[in-house]
C-alpha cells in the first residue's frame, strides 16, 4: 500500500521540536523502525507500573542479536519523569542516525561497528504525571508507585531497602541479558557529567568527599569527552552561583551521596560503565528551547558513543577453540568487587585508556594467563585493540558464576576493619571469594 508505505516515511521523517506524549512517541518509534527496517529493532524490555511499555529502539548494521566483536551501548533518559530534555533529544538522536547512516562515513562506520540501545524513558509514567511543567520539582520524579528510580537499585556499600519497581527489574533484566560496554543516563537540573561512585565508604573515599573506582581514570575521561564537546557545559559554570563544576565534571560521591543509584549498578553488577548527564538547568523547560539543547548536545552524544571502542576486547577459547564463558577478565591493578567475566561467546570488553597493562584472564579453578598489551587509541578506528586467549589445555564450560547482591563494599570495610591490609589485597580476597560461591 503506497500510501502506508508514504505515511510511515513521514513519520519517520517530520520529528518536531515538541513533547511527545506516549502514544506519539510510540507513533515516531514505530514509524522510524518500519522506515528502517534492517537498521533498526524495536522492542519493550517491560512495562511500567500503569502498564506502559518501556521502549527500546536497537540501531546498527546486526540490529537483532549481539555479534562477537561489536560492543554494545546504551543510552537512558526520563528516569525521573519530570527531567524531560534526554528524553526528546534522544529521539533527535535516534533520527540523525538513521538519516545519516550511508551519507555520513562517520556515522556509517558508527553504526557498522557498534550496536545503539535507545531507551527515551525509562519513567513514561512520571513524565504523563506532570501536568505543569516545572523546572525545579514535581511529583512526576516517581514512578506511579512514588518510588525514586534512580535510588531504587541494588547498591554495593549498604544494603538498599526501597522495593524493587517493574522499571527497575526491567532495566536489570536488560542489563543482564546484553553484553553492554558503555552507557549514560541523561537526567536535568543541573549542568554537569557525573561519574562513578555515588556511594562509598572508607575503602573507595580516600580522599574527603571523593569515592574512587579502579577505574577512575577511565570515569574521568568519560565525563569529559562529554562535557568537552558539549556547547557549554565544559565551562563548568553550573546552574547558580553556588555550584560550580571544574570542566564540567564531578565525582557523584563528591557532589552528594546517593544510594541505590543507576550508574554503580551498571559498573558493578552490569559490567557496564555509565556516567549520568545532567543536560538542563530546568528539568522542563519550554518546548521552543529544545532545539538548542538538541544543537549543543549533538556532538557530544555521537563523540560519547564512540568511546565504546577504548581499550582491549577479545575471546576466551579452550583448546577445542570454543569459548570459554565466565572466565575472569581485567587488567591487573583495576580489579572489580565483582570480577568481570565473559559472555555466552566468551568475550570480554575492557575499556582502558591508551598505555601498557598486564591483562589477566583466569579459567576460576583451572588457570591463569598473563598478557602485557600495549593499548593504542583506538576509538577513531572504531574498534578496540584485539587480543584472545585461548587456553589449549583446557576443555572446559565454565560454571555460572553471579555476584552476590549483597553489599560488596560493606564486606570488605569490615575486613579492613579487622586487619588493615590494603584495598588491592581485600578485592583480591574478595575475587577469591565471589569466584568459591
């Protein structure tokens, strides 16, 4: 049918700089989807608590399914409903790529090397609750169960009591069952890119009012590829007098302690590293002011996406050249609470600044290979550097492993508590632990 066929091009085509309620945003996600058949895949990863669905567009040359070698991105807006701005430049978003892919080489290139998750609201619910645009505060933050989305998640210093909302489970259930390297959440309010901790204790906040990662470096270079390619937000002027923000960005912890929050979950439980946007200085602003929150935050939203391709990336084999998942995979000196581990495929992901480090990959109770990598820069090739191993003793399938819920951090302050030794040794003992149960 012509016509059809006609209409859904003009769906996909004439995205307006305005609000898009649920059904309209429904209409332009579907319509882009039936426009772009093979670049794109539409689906719902769950629903929110009044039953909406929580849409994911999936952009990239292999839509559908997870291919060995292509890192897996993620952007999250409106996870608090009245912090509206991420949630309508991501559908900019969403119709730059798709225009562009085959007239644009960079975004070409892009899109052929890198699988784009989309999700423009995460809090549909909260955002239909706002009935007057405010750019300080409204009930529409909550989900319909009143519930602080961004304080809801499972968190690794203290034990979190909220109750886990549809929204949430959803996310975590997203996070698991995708390969995700690098992610952001795009919130408003202020003016600033927030890296991990949100949380901490005496064992990552060595310095006062900061809590650091192992991978803190990495965090730091996160934020400001953003902030830097962002039309104003490097000049770390904040929203009022009060509050400034060198470069444009802040340690989370620094800034104020949050518990349960999205961006720690995702680094220790997801493998995932992802920083939180704060794009506006009023959460909802007028709609004739999203054209150029659009234009200042374009580049950066391309620029950030191509950092999922630092570092190291490669397979874990046995001798029969199968891969091996579940084995641990990190460079030595940055371990993780929860030791990163393979995929399905065996893969890992490491995203490491340019240098040399010492890469270790254990099968847990079997082996350990040492790997020294000299890591280049090579975010413009739009791939990391490559490096396998394969274990040609072995002929093994790992056991699952899962990282227990429970506070990590909390563990290991006890420890330090008892014998003082250092932060490296008690994330070992940790790895050791985690790695038996």
């Amino acid at each position: 049918d012509v016509v059809g066929i006609l209409c859904l091009v003009s769906v996909a085509a004439a995205l307006d700089f305005k609000y898009h309620h649920t059904e309209e945003l429904e209409a332009y996600l579907k319509g882009v989807h039936d426009a772009y058949p093979s670049l794109t895949h539409l689906h719902s990863i769950g629903r929110s608590v009044e039953g909406r669905d929580l849409w994911v567009l999936v952009l990239g040359r292999f839509p559908t399914h997870h291919k060995i070698g292509i890192p897996e991105f993620k952007y999250v807006a409106n996870m608090h409903g009245d912090e509206t701005v991420g949630r309508e430049i991501l559908l900019h978003l969403i119709d730059f790529l798709v225009t562009s892919y085959g007239r644009d080489p960079v975004i070409t290139r892009l899109l052929n090397n890198t699988r784009i998750h989309i999700m423009p609201t995460m809090n549909p619910d909260g955002f239909e609750a706002t009935k007057v645009p405010n750019c300080y505060y409204t009930l529409g933050r909550y989900n319909k169960n009143g519930e602080d989305l961004n304080r809801n998640f499972p968190d690794a210093f203290e034990s979190n009591n909220a109750s886990l909302q549809p929204e949430t489970q959803a996310v975590m259930n997203w996070i698991k069952n995708e390969t995700f390297v690098l992610s952001a959440n795009l919130h408003g309010g202020a003016l600033v890119a927030s890296y991990t901790f949100d949380n901490g204790n005496s064992v990552t906040s060595s310095l006062k009012g900061y809590s650091r990662s192992p991978d803190d470096d990495v965090f730091i270079h996160l934020a400001k590829t953003y902030s830097f390619n962002h039309a104003s937000m490097y000049k770390g002027t904040g929203c009022d007098n009060r509050q400034t923000f060198p470069e444009g960005i802040t340690n989370g912890y620094s800034w104020y302690k949050l518990e349960g929050g999205m961006q720690d979950y995702n680094y220790i439980w997801g493998q995932c590293f992802e920083i939180t946007l704060e794009l506006s200085c009023c959460k909802y602003p007028p709609e004739d002011q999203l054209e150029k929150f659009w234009r200042d935050n374009k580049v950066a939203l391309i620029e950030y996406i191509k950092q999922v391709h630092l570092g190291v990336k490669g397979q874990v084999t046995d001798k029969n050249g199968n891969p091996i998942p579940n084995a641990i995979v990190e460079a030595k000196g940055r371990p993780h609470v929860c030791p990163y581990r393979t995929n399905e495929q065996g893969e890992y992901f490491l995203l490491l600044l340019p240098g040399t480090y010492v890469i270790n990959a254990t099968v847990p109770g079997f082996k350990t290979m040492l790997k020294t990598v000299e890591i280049p820069d090579n975010t413009g090739n739009f791939s990391a550097l490559k490096h396998d191993f394969s274990f040609s003793e072995l002929s093994i399938r790992s056991r699952a492993a899962s990282c227990p819920k429970t506070p990590l951090y909390q563990e290991l302050e006890r420890a330090s508590a008892a014998v003082k030794p250092t932060l490296h040794i008690l994330v070992l003992m940790t790895v050791m632990l985690v790695t038996a149960k």
